[in-house]
C-alpha cells in the first residue's frame, strides 16, 4: 500500500511539473511586415486592431481610381502556430 502511496505522489508531483502538455502557440508577424513594407514602401492606409489574444494589421498599397491597389492582412496571437496572410489585389480599367 506504502509504493502505491508513493507512485501515486510521484506521478501528481510529475503532472505538476510538466502540466497537462497545453499548446500555448503564439506567432508574430513582424518578420512578414517588414518584408511587404521594405517591398512596397510607405503604405497609402493602414488600420490595426488588438484583442485580448490576437492582433490583426491591415495595408493597402496604391493609389484609390488607380488601375491597381493591393493590400495585406496580418493576423497573429495567442493560438496561431503562423503568422497568417491574406493578400487581396484589385485591378481596373481593364480594357
């Protein structure tokens, strides 16, 4: 009964220590914003938001009525493995 007694508090102890293996991932997007921004340069708009655990940051690159304009978002934060982005591009006057 004393080495069940004595098992039992090492494998708690054990638990303690190492915890319940939770995955606390957490990305950064400053290495990508950087890159677009070194690019493209200056951005025309840009727009952030912050929560409690994610970040998201918008820019959009190119004149409004010009025949091209394209713009990047960046989401990162608690729980993303990555730094996620999405790339959105508009043309017009396609004749």
């Amino acid at each position: 009964m004393k080495k069940i007694l004595i098992l039992l508090f090492i494998l708690v102890l054990s638990i303690s220590f190492f915890g319940c293996n939770k995955d606390e991932s957490y990305a950064d997007c400053d290495k990508e914003i950087q890159e677009v921004l070194a690019q493209y340069g200056k951005p025309t708009f840009e727009q952030h938001f912050t929560s409690e655990n994610t970040s998201t940051s918008h820019y959009v690159f190119g004149k409004l009525f010009s025949d091209t304009l394209i713009s990047y978002t960046f989401t990162w934060g608690k729980g993303y493995k990555e730094c996620q982005v999405v790339v959105e591009t508009q043309y017009s006057n396609l004749n």
